[in-house]
C-alpha cells in the first residue's frame, strides 16, 4: 500500500511540475505492455494459468509443472483426479477429527463436520454410503 501511494504522490507531483501527461500516461501504457507481454510470452503461462484456472473451479492447488506438454483433455482428466484424490483426503481426515473410532457415537462432533464437509461438497449420506 505504501508503494501505491509513493507512486500516485509522484504522478501527482510531475503533474504539478508540468510534464506531458500525454508522455506520462505513454509511458504508463508502455509499462503495462511490456510487463504483460513478459507474462504472456513466458514459456509457462498456459500450463501455469490452466493450473490456477483449474485449481480455482475445483477448489484445490494445482502445479502448473504438472501441465506442461499435455494436451488439454489429459490436464482436463489429471486436475480432475487430483481433484477427486484431495477431496478424498480430505473427508477422511474430517472423519478421523470429527468421528473418531475410540469415542462412542453420542460424542461425535456433528456440527463441525457438517460445516467441514461442506467444504468437500460431500454430504453424510453420501459418504455412507
């Protein structure tokens, strides 16, 4: 945030000084481009923003380096899978905290799974199932 406001004082100050706003909002552009175009043309950016983009709709972290050189129905079906495996892990782990075997069943934490199954979108009937 500092370096938000250091940076608008400094516009605002050349503004103030006279410079070309036409140069300095030029300049700008320019700024943007070129760190766009780093961004885009890096050799990782579509395996990296298939991970994040996929990672963002199924809820888990993906690697980007996983992605690499695959074609997309092969991304499609290892984001899905890994996906479904963390998924897995982690209802199980909800149930060794919230339903542990040595307690008796009247002791059991239901309202904490039922708000931490719901982060898997996984119901309690469905697991039993």
């Amino acid at each position: 945030m500092d370096e938000q406001r250091k940076r608008v004082y400094s516009y605002r100050q050349k503004v103030l000084d006279g410079v070309n706003c036409r140069d300095l909002v030029a300049e700008m552009i320019g700024q943007q481009v070129d760190e766009n175009i780093k961004q885009f043309l890096d050799p990782t950016y579509g395996s990296d923003s298939f991970a994040a983009a996929a990672g963002n709709l199924l809820h888990v972290q993906l690697e980007g380096r996983d992605y690499r050189s695959v074609m997309f129905a092969d991304a499609d079906r290892t984001a899905h899978d890994e996906a479904n495996r963390m998924a897995e892990s982690q209802v199980f782990d909800a149930i060794e905290e919230n339903l542990p075997d040595d307690e008796e069943q009247a002791e059991w934490n239901w309202t904490r799974w039922r708000i931490g199954q719901t982060r898997v979108g996984a119901s309690i009937c469905e697991i039993a199932i």
